[in-house]
C-alpha cells in the first residue's frame, strides 16, 4: 500500500523535476501592509535617522566609549556572537549533507582460525595474519531537492541568528544611552537638590538674625529649617541612585560595579538638528528583529520541501576502493584489490498518516511564521509612529516647562524683595521656593526624555543598519 501525497504536492514534484529546482514552494517575502508614510511623518522621504552611525548621533565621548565598550567587552554581545557561530556550525553540517562522504577503514590482526577478527573454518587450525584497508564514500542524490531545502532552512536559521545579534548591539547601543541620560538626569537632580538647600539654608541664616533683633519669628525660621531639612534629606535618595545607575552602567559593559565618568551635562547634550525617518517599505530592510522574523519564515516555508521530499524516494550512491591481504606485504597486489560501486532507493509506503501529518505541520508552521513577521512589521510601524509623537509632544512640554520656571524664578525674587521690604510674609517666599524646584526637576525629567525619545526613534528605525559587523565597536568610531 502506497502512502499518498498531499493534495498539493503533485504538482509541485512535477513543477520540480521539469524545472530542475527543489519541491516545495519557493519563498516569497509575506505582504507586510507598509503604510506609505508614517504617523506623525509631515511626508515619506528617503534619508533616515538610522543612516547614521551610532558615534555620529550620539556626540558625547564618554557615552560613546560606554558604548564602544559595552559593544566590545559586555556580556550580551557576546553570548549573541556565540549563539551566531553555533548556528553557523550548525548549518555547515547540514550543508555538508550536499557533498559525498568520504571514510576510511584499515584493519590488521593475527588470530588462528580468524580472519580480520572473524571466525574462518578453513584455517585448517593456523594461526595467520590479516590486513584490509579501503575508502568509502556515500552520497544521497538529492533528485528531488529534499536536502537543498534543508540546506536553505539552516542557512536562514544562521541568518536569523544574526540578525538576532545585529538586534542585541542596537538594543546595546540604547540601553547604554538610556541609562547614561538617566545618570546625567540625576546628577541635575541632585544639583537642584543641593541648590534648594542652599537656598533655604540662606533663607533661614537671614530670618535667625532677624529673630535675634526681634524682627521675625520663630514661625518662619522652623518653616525655613523644615524647608531645608526636607530637600537635604532627598540628597542621599538621589546619590543612591546615581550609584544603582552606575552600577548598571558598569555590568552593561562588562565590568565591575564603579563610578562612571561623565562627559557633557544634561543641559549641554543635543540630538540631532533633522530626524528624519525614511520610508516604511525600508524598515523592513533595516529593522533588526523584522530582518529576523523574514528569515524565520524562510525557514518555514522550506521546511515545507523538506517534509514533500519525505514522501519521495531516497536515491543513495555507495562506492568502496581498498585492498585485502593475509600478509601485508601483499596488500598493494593486484589479487588484494577490493571495489564495489552500488546504489540504492528507499521511500516510504505505509506510514500510518505520519508523513502527512509532517506535511500539515510544516504548512502551518509556515502560516505562523508569516503571521509573526507580519505581526512584528506592524509593530515596527507603530514604534517609529510612537517615537515621533513622543519627540513633538515633549518638545512642547519643555517649552511650557521652561516658561513655568522662568515664572517661578521671578516669583521667587519678587516674594523675597517684598518679604525684605516688609510687605510679605515667608510663606509667600517658601511657596514660591516649593513651587520652582519641582518645576527644575520636572524640566530636566523632560530633558532627559527628549533625549531618550532619540534613542528610542534610533532604535525603532533599525539604527546602524549599514554598519559592517566590525564597525559596530568603538574600533569604528571616528
């Protein structure tokens, strides 16, 4: 009884032996729905942020030697470098399927009523000496392609492998950016921490004189003390952060926990003038984890081929060259040669629904993979669409921000020239202080995000997309 193929698979043998190519359908790349340019893009144009080299956006040196270093000497990069070469063995065994095998076998022994450590009836009781040796080689004539689409499957799997690792350096790239904008954040946090402590540390030295010529009150210098107490105690919250933050930094790069130096301060950092983001169609192209989920559905859909070539014959040429002897010495006459050339076929009859069943795996295997590279497109899409609102809108907050602690800062002089003047109590100067602090922290919080915005819109757009594998370390920048 004969196992049947499946419906469509027919037609694809036939479509194979008369084309000469492999069975199973050959890959073409799943729709994506790319939209024609993105959210909040004013209109698609070709040039794009990710163009860029990771050391020409980021222009800080220090960052980039955190990067350069986490790129070189991290962990991360590293295991995903491990895991690219274990997929490029892998796929150089399959690869080596293409090709004969090629042994060899030499045997020599000595033994009474033996020959080459088998029983010989015709030894007559002597004891006597053997020798064989011979080449063999085997080859699987791949007629119908079954290996080539194995080949093909190991080959996008390596491929997938490292578009993985290309994904490891980008998200590298950014997790060291963000967290060292998260670093210069803090440190004008503690800066206006140390600030308002000096403020009502002044507030409160001026309002003790002022008790002691019985002008002012013990009212306002407890106000002023609990003032200045209160923003002295959030100083050591805040250098406790700075150290978890450099700590983080440090392990990102492969080093022990330490201090991090700084180069530029939050104020001082820019992104760059024009981020433009290109055309969605060119994501594809560029975005690391898109790239990868294309060549797993690649994978999948040769697996497709591999499981039809189940269904066919196995074509299998065997050829043997060697030579055996009694006596060494004999060994390289022409009675000792040995040689056998042979082939063979093998292929399935009854298999119970098995290799259909492999067939209908390998199919929806392959609807899964088109889903997942399709699913992860869209999300690509709307990364780059939530980067660029995010960009826009805090670039309004900042400038309501900025004009929120300019107000505070005149408020600030203004209550104390009258506090001096003796038109105003201290609960109006100590309410504009309280007002303006928050106000400077919460303007370098949007600082910070403006900049991380960048890092994210970079990472989103497959940023570093042309850069060779050897150019992605600090060995690269310029």
């Amino acid at each position: 009884m004969t196992t049947r193929l499946p419906r469509h698979a027919g037609p694809l043998v036939a479509a194979a032996l008369l084309a000469g190519c492999a069975v199973g359908p050959d890959y073409r790349r799943p729709s994506a729905g790319e939209p024609p340019a993105f959210r909040e893009q004013a209109a698609g144009e070709a040039r794009s942020l990710a163009d860029l080299a990771w050391w020409d956006l980021y222009r800080d040196s220090r960052l980039n030697e955190l990067v350069g270093a986490a790129i070189t000497s991290g962990y991360d990069a590293r295991i995903a470098a491990s895991r690219v070469e274990q997929a490029r063995a892998a796929a150089a065994q399959v690869h080596g399927q293409l090709f004969p095998g090629v042994g060899y076998v030499a045997n020599g022994d000595r033994g009474k009523n033996s020959l080459l450590g088998e029983p010989y009836t015709e030894g007559g009781g002597v004891t006597a000496n053997g020798f064989d040796g011979y080449l063999s080689a085997a080859w699987e004539f791949d007629l119908w392609g079954r290996v080539r689409r194995l080949d093909e499957a190991a080959r996008a799997e390596y491929l997938a492998s490292e578009e993985a690792r290309r994904g490891v350096l980008l998200s590298l790239v950014s997790g060291v950016a963000t967290s060292y904008f998260d670093l210069l954040e803090l440190d004008e946090e503690l800066a206006i921490a140390h600030q308002a402590v000096q403020s009502f540390g002044e507030s409160l030295r001026l309002f003790n004189r002022q008790l002691e010529g019985g002008v002012a009150s013990r009212l306002d210098t407890a106000s002023a003390e609990a003032a200045m107490a209160t923003s002295a105690a959030r100083i050591p919250d805040i250098e406790r952060q700075i150290a978890l933050k450099e700590n983080q930094l440090s392990i990102l790069v492969g080093r022990n926990p330490g201090p991090v130096a700084r180069g530029a301060s939050l104020s001082e950092e820019a992104g760059p003038p024009e981020v433009p983001a290109g055309l969605p169609s060119a994501l594809l192209e560029r975005r690391p984890d898109v790239r990868q989920a294309e060549e797993a559905a690649r994978a999948a859909n040769a697996g497709i081929g591999v499981t039809v070539g189940g269904f066919l014959p196995r074509i299998g040429l065997s050829a043997i060259l060697g030579a055996v002897s009694p006596s060494l010495d004999g060994i390289t006459s022409q009675k000792a040669g040995l040689w056998s050339v042979g082939a063979d076929a093998s292929g399935p009859l009854f298999q119970g629904g098995g290799l259909r069943g492999q067939y209908e795996q390998s199919e929806h295997a392959w609807e899964e993979a088109k889903l997942r590279y399709q699913q992860t497109a869209l999300a690509a899409f709307a990364d780059v669409a939530n980067s660029l609102v995010t960009r826009r809108k805090l670039a309004e907050a900042r400038a309501q921000q900025e004009r929120a602690v300019r107000a505070y800062q005149e408020a600030v002089t203004l209550s104390e020239q009258r506090y001096l003047a003796g038109k105003a109590s201290y609960f109006e100067v100590l309410q504009a202080q309280q007002m303006l602090f928050p106000a400077e922290v919460a303007l370098a919080q949007t600082k910070r995000d403006q900049l991380e915005a960048i890092v994210q819109l970079y990472k989103a757009l497959g940023g570093g997309w042309s850069l060779k594998d050897s150019e992605w370390s600090v060995a690269g920048a310029r």
